[in-house]
C-alpha cells in the first residue's frame, strides 16, 4: 500500500464517521435533541452551583476562624493571662468538650 493510497483509505473513513454521526442526527427525533440540549444545561448549572457554594461556604468558615483567633489573640494579649486552649475549642467557649452556661466566646470560660 502507497502513502497516497493509505491518506485515500483515512480521508475515507472520517469522510464515513461524519456521514455516520449526521445520519443519526437526521434520525433523531426534536424531542430527544431538546431534552439532551435541556440535560446538558441542568448538569452544568448544578455544577456550577456546586462550585459556587462550596467556595462561599469555605470562604465563609474561614473568616469564622479568623475572627475567633483574632478574639482570642486579643484577649490573651489585653488581659495578660496565660490560657490553656485545647485544639479545637479555641474561642468557643468549651474545654474539654463542655460548655458552661453563659460563657462569652472568647475567651474560653472553665469547665462547669
């Protein structure tokens, strides 16, 4: 087989995988076409949200964590005393996993 006769026999064949894909364009009814069409913009539209929520609810958890550091920071440096924070609990008030009623978010109150 020649060089000229191999681009012949591929030039053929995607010539054949068109032909194909627009015959089954033409048998494939207005109703599928429109539903495909309408699918295909529901699935982007969910990811799309997908995307948008995940990144304002991590942007928003951030600067909750920001702001309870930041409260803690202050009060450690403005009253002078020395607190011991567990991870995981600074600036909500609990130790230990126990909450005391009435305790400010920060700094931690002691364990009821």
């Amino acid at each position: 087989m020649t060089a000229n006769e191999a681009d012949r026999q591929a030039s053929h064949w995607a010539e054949r995988s068109w032909q194909v894909l627009r015959d089954l364009s033409d048998r494939t009814s207005l109703r599928t076409k429109l539903i495909t069409g309408l699918l295909a913009l529901v699935i982007a539209a969910v990811a799309a949200i997908s995307i948008s929520s995940v990144w304002v609810l991590r942007s928003y958890l951030t600067s909750q964590d920001d702001s309870q550091l930041k409260n803690v920071y202050n009060a450690l440096i403005d009253g002078g005393q020395a607190v011991t924070l567990t991870p995981g609990t600074a600036g909500t008030g609990r130790e230990h996993g126990k909450r005391s009623a009435g305790c400010p978010a920060a700094p931690p109150c002691g364990p009821s």
